[in-house]
C-alpha cells in the first residue's frame, strides 16, 4: 500500500523546500552583493588612499627630496599599517631625468597591471577574497612640467600600487536593509507559489474530484456504487474512507432488514432476473399475529431472528435467503428443476420449521408456515405471492403457482372492489363531475355531460373504467345509476344548460331504475334540458323496450342521443327507428381526425346521413386545436373534450 502523506507534513514538506531555495537564493545574491560592495567599495577607498599618498609624495618632491627621501617615506607609510602595502613604480619619462631604480625597470616589463597603468587604466585586481591591489596612474599635468621639464601633458609618469586586506570595507545600512528586503519577498512569493501548486495538486484537484464523484453519486441516487480516488494526502484518504463507509451502512440499511440482517425486499427485486429460470417461495409464518398478542412484541421478535437463523441452516447453498415484511422471508435460488424436485424442497423445510421447538424466556413455542412458490424467469415475485395467498385461503402448506390461480387473483381483486363500491354508496363518495359541451361554431358552453366517479379518501377521483364492470359483476350498478340521476336532476334544477345522463340499455330494462327516470322527469320538470346518452356499444338487443322508453321520456321533452356511435353496434337503421337527436361520434375516430384521412370519411358519411336525418352530432375527445379545427370543417354541430374543459364539480 502507498505511505500516505498528511497535510500537515505536506505544508511543513514545502515550507522546507522553500526556506532551501529561499536561502540559496539569498546565498548566490549576497555573494553578488559582496562582489559587487567590494569592487564598488574598494576602489573608492583605494583611490582616495591613493590620491592621499601621492600627494605626500607630491609635496616631498616640491621640496627637492630625493628618491632616497622618497623610499623612506614609503617605508614610513608602510609601517603605518602592516597589512597595506604602498609602491611606487617611475616611469622612464622620470628615469631619463632623475636616473632609474631596477626595481622599476623589472617591474614596467614584468608586471601585467603596472603596464596596463602605464597606458593611463586604473586597474583594481581582486585576486581573492581577502586582498585588493590596486594600481594608480600618475598623470602629468601642467604643473609637474615644473620639474619634469621632459614630460608632456597627460602622459603617465609613474604608477602608485597599493595593496589592502578586503575586511577593512565597509557595507552600507541601506544595502544592507534593501537585501533584506529582497530575500523577505524572495522567500514570501517562494512560499506562496509553493503552497498554490502544492495545495492545487494535493488538496484543491483531489476535493474538487472527490466532490464530482460524491454528486454523480447523489445524482445517479446508486447508493452502490463507491468512491476510489488515488490520492497520497491521508486526511482526503479518511474522508474517502469515512464516506464510502457511511454509503456502506446506508445500503446495508436499505437493502437489510433491520431485525435479522438479511437482504430485504427490495434486495430480491433487483437479484430476481427475468433471462434466467429461477424458483422463488414466499414463506409465512401463520398466525404470527397471535404469537405478538400472546408473549409480546420482543418475543416476537426473537422468534424471527430463530426462524431466519434456522431458514439459513436448513437452506441449499446455492439458494439465498430474504427477509420481506412483516412474518415473511423469500428463498430464491437460479435453477433449472421439475415439479417434483419444488415441491419435495417445500415439503422439507416445512417438516423442519414445524418440528422446530423454540425457547423464549422458558417458554416452549411451536410455529407452522406456509410456502407459496413459483418458478420460471417472469412475474415470479407476483407469482409466489398469488400462490401463497391461495394457499393460505385453502388451508394448504404449500402451492405451487398455476395460471389458473391468476381467477382466483381476480376473484380476490373482485372482492376488494365490491367492498370499495359499497363503502362509497354509504358513505356518498359517488359523485358526478360535468364536462362541458360547447357549439362549434361560437364555442359557447351549452350544456354539460354528467359523468360518473367514485371520491377516494385522499380526495381523488376514480374512473368508473376501474370499477364498472364490476360493479355490474356485483349487482351494484343500478344503485350508481340511481345517485347520478338523484344528484344530476338535483344540480340543474335551477340551471338554463342543458345536461346529458348515461344510461345503459340494463338501466332501461331495469324496473327500478326506469321508473325513477320517469318521477324525476314529472317531479323536476326539466325534461327540455334533460338527455339521456344510450351507451350504444352495448348493442340494443330488446329493441322494443328501449323504443317503448324513448317513447315515455320524449312526452317530458327529454332528448335521446346514441353514446360511442361509430362502434359496436353502429347500425343507421337504429337511428331512424329510434328518432335520436344527437349522434356521438366515438373518440377512436375523432382522436386523430386531423392527420387520418379513413377517420375523416367516415366521420363525414356519419355527419351527412346525420343532417339528412336531422339528426346533430356531437364529437368527443377534441383534445387540440387542429381535431377542433378539423370536425368545425366537415361540419360536426357540438365539440366535447380536454381541448375545453375537464371533467369537474360544477359550481352553484
């Protein structure tokens, strides 16, 4: 594994690194500084020394000393400081009057810098570190002709060497105090670029990657997936680690029951695949529910925890065990098995549970389960739990699901309904709403269809398409027809629109309902606004009766119009029979009148024998401007549909 970093070894790592290149910068830079004071320095000290001395010399000469005076003031000079040494070299302008020393001669052949100033060049040597030799020339002037009548203005008539330790200079303060102030920045910007590359690298980059992943987890909402970022920083390793550990228990919480610790419910729905053979029993314990009221909620539990340990035990290897709601758990394992091989599996782990004894604070506890099973690679979670409720309705201790089952399904489904219907009949949760019916050519609200629903108790409303039919299957519907037509008469009592009731060919053959039809047209009065919708896909196969009704309901003014017309039983010759007013033409050749040319001519004949007739068309599901545009063009008479109001309570 990589030695991981932390940052604070990161930041003292690169404060380091910059104090050792700060400084190295600061070393070569004094030692330029140095160089630089000393030669600066140095020849301004030599020449003022030197300009010092040959003024003495000046004045020894004016007075007529010799070169012997003249050596002796050197020999003074030099003994003034022992570790400066002053020279004078003559040139052969002052030989050629005063005589020439050999000293000199060798020295103006030999000597590279007294010859270089012999040519008029201040020459400043610095041989080391610790010594700086300094060569002066003398040049005459106009006064020196005094005595060297010989000479000539500017020519060089001798040369001053003079000799002196470096450790004598003098640096001044403020270089002293600009250096400083120079390395402080040197060393201030060092640090800073050090830490923004260092930090970009080791902190900003890896926090920014490890946000991206955190958020494309979050995103994606896969709580299974993890982070695995490379990094040598050990604080973003810990929160790496601290992270994928916190995704870790809130997987193992989502997917685990809480109570046993295996894989719950929704773990099974995503192991279930649907391109393999797979069995799957769906196992409760029965009676559970006595066991709780009888020891108590943590005896309960503890009989849980024991099953799923013994459902563990007794398993085959390969299969996996789940744990869903409640007293149920899943086994669910990938293979290819007959009939027999299933139910002898079943047959033995209920053997096992029921010869199982449990021990709960003293007490002996025997418990019996029932398996539901299914096997295939589809609907097997559906499946199971069919076969298990049919099997704990009929007593078994095991079933193996069959197709035949799903009757029994529908049977248990049909139950539930019936007692959903009857509940709201009880409790008034049948209730209209009323879509509106406008003319085509003003679109203005003329009148309302009356349509059927049933109020949930969350508020919402329920399409008869859920629970008509078995409604009908249950002999409930007489009642609904009788609540709608209650309530509808009752709504438009006081109102000018008129309003269509649905009826069904079975409402018009029913005694009770029929004649409730013919008390509320006599008792409200409003059989001009009142028409009765006949469903026409029911077909109308007692065709005298519905003559005989249209005949009743007409005396009272009311109008009768054909539902659906286009499909079922679509017959023109019912229309002339039956004197209709109104057609409604079906949804299914209206939806896409606009692009469908077939729906168009049918629409069409049905709209030409209509007028011929005098008959007026209404069409349903206008659900856009273009359908609206289009039946407004061949001539349809009323438009109902989403495109001008949805079913809804009607306000007083």
């Amino acid at each position: 594994m990589q030695n991981k970093t932390t940052y604070t070894r990161l930041i003292l790592r690169i404060i380091i690194m910059t104090l050792t290149i700060s400084l190295a910068i600061a070393f070569f830079y004094a030692q330029i500084m140095k160089k630089d004071a000393i030669e600066s320095l140095s020849k301004i000290e030599a020449k003022k020394t030197t300009k010092l001395i040959f003024e003495s010399f000046y004045s020894a000469m004016a007075r007529g000393w010799t070169k012997e005076d003249l050596n002796d003031i050197i020999k003074r000079i030099n003994s003034i400081e022992k570790n400066m040494v002053v020279n004078i070299y003559r040139g052969e302008t002052v030989a050629e009057m005063f005589g020439d020393i050999p000293r000199d001669v060798k020295v103006r052949k030999e000597n590279f810098y007294v010859k270089k100033a012999f040519q008029k060049d201040e020459i400043l040597n610095l041989g080391n570190d610790s010594k700086i030799d300094y060569y002066y020339p003398i040049i005459a002037t106009q006064e020196c002709k005094k005595c060297h009548t010989n000479a000539t203005t500017g020519e060089v008539l001798g040369v001053i060497a003079i000799s002196y330790p470096i450790d004598e200079l003098k640096i001044s303060l403020s270089s002293i105090i600009n250096f400083f102030i120079i390395f402080v920045l040197i060393f201030s910007l060092a640090i800073f670029v050090a830490l923004f590359f260092e930090f970009d690298k080791y902190l900003v980059k890896p926090i920014n990657k490890l946000i991206s992943n955190i958020l494309a987890i979050s995103k994606e909402k896969d709580i299974t997936k993890r982070i695995d970022l490379e990094n040598d920083v050990e604080e973003l390793h810990s929160m790496q680690v601290v992270f994928n550990k916190m995704l870790d228990s809130i997987e193992y919480q989502f997917y685990n029951d809480t109570l046993t610790g295996l894989p719950n419910r929704k773990r099974l729905i995503e192991t279930i695949t649907t391109t393999k053979n797979a069995v799957l029993m769906i196992i409760n314990i029965d009676k559970f529910q006595e066991i709780n009221d009888l020891y108590g909620d943590a005896l309960g539990n503890e009989i849980l925890k024991e099953t799923a340990q013994l459902l563990e035990r007794s398993k085959s290897p390969e299969s996996k065990l789940f744990k869903l709601h409640a007293d149920e758990y899943a086994l669910y394992y990938e293979a290819d098995v007959d009939i027999e091989e299933i139910k002898s599996i079943a047959i033995h782990l209920t053997n096992i549970i029921e010869n199982e004894t449990f021990y709960i604070d003293g007490s002996e506890i025997f418990i019996n389960a029932t398996f539901g099973i299914a096997y295939g690679s589809t609907s097997l979670l559906t499946n199971s739990d069919i076969a298990l409720k049919l099997a704990k309705r009929t007593k078994k201790k095991y079933l193996v699901y069959d197709s035949f089952m799903n009757i029994e399904h529908e049977y248990d489904q049909n139950l539930k309904w019936a007692k959903r219907i009857k509940n709201a009949i009880k409790n008034d949760k049948v209730v209209p709403l009323y879509q509106p019916i406008v003319d085509i050519n003003t679109k203005k609200i003329i009148k309302y269809e009356s349509l059927m629903r049933i109020l949930d108790d969350d508020g919402k409303y329920i399409s008869p398409f859920f629970f008509l039919e078995l409604a009908k299957k249950n002999k409930l519907y007489p009642q609904l027809t009788l609540i709608m037509l209650d309530k509808t008469f009752e709504k438009f009592k006081n109102r000018e629109e008129k309003v269509s009731i649905n009826l069904s060919v079975s409402d018009i053959l029913n005694e009770t309902v029929h004649a409730a039809i013919l008390k509320k047209l006599e008792e409200y009065q409003l059989g001009d606004r009142i028409i009765f919708e006949i469903i026409e896909s029911d077909g109308i196969e007692n065709f005298e009766e519905v003559l005989e009704f249209i005949k009743e309901v007409k005396t009272f003014g009311a109008k009768i119009s054909i539902d659906d017309f286009g499909t079922g039983y679509s017959n023109f010759e019912y229309l002339m029979k039956l004197k209709v007013d109104y057609i409604k033409i079906d949804a299914s050749m209206i939806k896409d009148i606009d692009t469908n040319r077939d729906s168009q001519m049918v629409t069409e004949t049905i709209i030409d024998f209509a007028k011929k007739m005098n008959i007026q068309t209404v069409a349903e599901f206008i659900h856009s401007e273009a359908v609206y545009n289009k039946v407004h063009e061949i001539g349809v008479d009323y438009a109902q549909g989403y495109y001008f109001g949805m079913p809804a309570p009607l306000l007083d």
